[in-house]
C-alpha cells in the first residue's frame, strides 16, 4: 500500500477538505483526490464523502485514520531509525516564557550531552500563539499550558510537572490571609482570556472574592516586578518564582491541587517524532533533576 497516498488521506482527514489538504501537501487537486480514490480502490471501501467544498470521512474512513496516521509517522521515522540509533535534525520547539527561564536552560545542556547532532532552535510564545504555530506546522512541538479543551488527533500532550497557584504579595502582606490581602489591595490580573487566567478565574469565583484590577496583562514575570514594587497583589502559578534583586514578596499557596497550573509538551504526530520524544525524555528529566524528586515545581 502506497505511503504517499496514505499520508495524502491524512491530510485530508486534518484539514477537511481535499484543497486545503493539495495546498498542504503542493499538489493539484486533481492528484489529491486521485490518490484518495486510488486508497479507497486498494482497500474495496468508501473513505471520505464531498459536503460542498469539505470532505466529511466515512465510517471506514474514521476507522482506518489511526492506523494510517501511525504507518505514516513510522515510515517517516525510518531515515532516523537507519542511523544505528544516532539522533540527529532540526527540532523546532516553542515555549511558554516561565518555562524559558526555569526548565529550558536545564533541558538544553543535557540534551548537547545526551543528542549532540540535535539542531534545537526554540521560539518562545503564548499557549495559545505556540498551539497556532504548531497547527500551522511552524514548530514541531511546545511546552506549553494543558488546553482546557480536547486537542485534535494529530496533536499528543505529554505532561512535565503540575504548578501550585500562588498568591504573590508585598512583603509587608504576608501576615494577611489570602482573601484580606486580595480585598485590601490593588489586583494585578494576568489575561482572562489566556489559559492561565481562566485558572485564576476559577479560583476567585470559587471563593466569591472581589478584586481592584489595577493591570491585567499575559506577563507574569512582568506582574513579579509589578508586585515588588508594592502596586498590587496577584494570584499566579508558582514556576519556581523568586523575589528581584532587593526586593521582598511575599508567596503563599493556596493549596488546593484543583487550581494547579499542568505544563506539558504538545508534540505534531511528523516526521521529527523520534527528535520530540528525546526532547520530551531530555525535559521531563530536567524537571525531575530541578525539583529534587519532590514531585512539585
């Protein structure tokens, strides 16, 4: 059974519609849909139906998209798997700024060690920008924020370590509950709109606490500094926080695992896959080394 034609129906299947998939792949259309019907002759069964301009996949076709897509993802593994075990390539990987500065660094010197013909080029982002990019195939994996929703087929999530919301005072309020010093001073949002902010939503509307927003803003080292120059209080997952350079703050859990931030890697199902899964081992293992087998960030 002909690859090629294989991975054209998975693009098919991804991008929903046989001129998406021929723009994806730099074919005519007329190629993609004669390699589709070619498959569908192979295997004696309809795979996909035409709505208009989309392509809708049949129950055969759902049926044999996972296996497909796996054929696919080993045959492409193959040029690295005949290189006697030696990883080598261009991995590209995006990450979220708090995990920049606490995880990457750790990450990058063991994996020189450990896979020295790794190229690694990493693009920092947002959750969301780098989950855009990784759908635009523009990295090819991203330590990233859990989305709070499903990811599709072609996306694997891989969770690294889970991170305790936190609120980060002055630190002339760490005397005060976390409620009190929430209600008596200024509050310091990240992004409501960003999948850290939902996490902080949640968790003033579960304790039915009001807030004085001064700033909100997707930048939470920018909201430390905010915090040690005595503007407000915040509420942040903990990332491994520290106080500036002479400065105090206060920090203090709120303890309750329901508001933990999940930071993990998403990966592209491609043909970096045996690349990510050593990026993948390289990071969860920096985080084990930084954490001192305490299991918490």
């Amino acid at each position: 059974m002909n690859i090629r034609f294989m991975r054209t129906f998975c693009t098919v299947a991804e991008k929903g519609s046989m001129a998406a998939a021929a723009r994806a792949l730099g074919l005519a259309n007329a190629s993609v849909a004669e390699q589709i019907r070619a498959l569908e002759q192979e295997l004696g069964t309809t795979l996909t139906l035409r709505r208009g301009q989309t392509v809708a996949l049949t129950d055969a076709g759902q049926a044999v998209l996972d296996t497909m897509r796996h054929i696919v993802a080993r045959a492409d593994d193959l040029p690295l798997i005949a290189q006697a075990g030696a990883l080598r390539g261009r991995l590209r990987v995006g990450s979220i700024s708090t995990v920049l500065t606490s995880l990457i660094p750790g990450t990058l010197r063991r994996l020189a060690l450990l896979h020295p013909e790794i190229e690694l080029k990493v693009v920092p982002g947002t959750s969301m920008g780098l989950l855009a990019m990784l759908e635009a195939e523009e990295v090819d994996c991203a330590v990233s924020v859990k989305p709070p929703f499903p990811l599709p087929k072609s996306l694997s999530w891989q969770p690294v370590r889970a991170e305790p919301l936190v609120l980060v005072a002055p630190d002339v309020l760490s005397r005060q509950s976390i409620a009190a010093a929430i209600r008596s001073t200024p509050f310091i949002r990240m992004d409501r709109n960003a999948w850290t902010g939902m996490i902080v939503n949640r968790y003033l509307a579960s304790r039915r606490i009001p807030v004085r927003e001064l700033f909100e803003l997707d930048a939470p080292e920018t909201i430390v500094a905010l915090v040690s120059e005595g503007l407000g209080v915040s509420l942040l997952p903990d990332w491994g926080i520290t106080s500036p350079q002479g400065r105090k703050i206060a920090i203090r859990p709120v303890n309750d695992p329901r508001f933990d931030r999940e930071i993990g890697l998403i990966g592209r199902r491609s043909a970096a896959s045996s690349l990510i899964g050593a990026f993948a081992d390289v990071l969860i293992g920096s985080h084990a080394a930084s954490d001192g087998g305490k299991g918490q960030a």
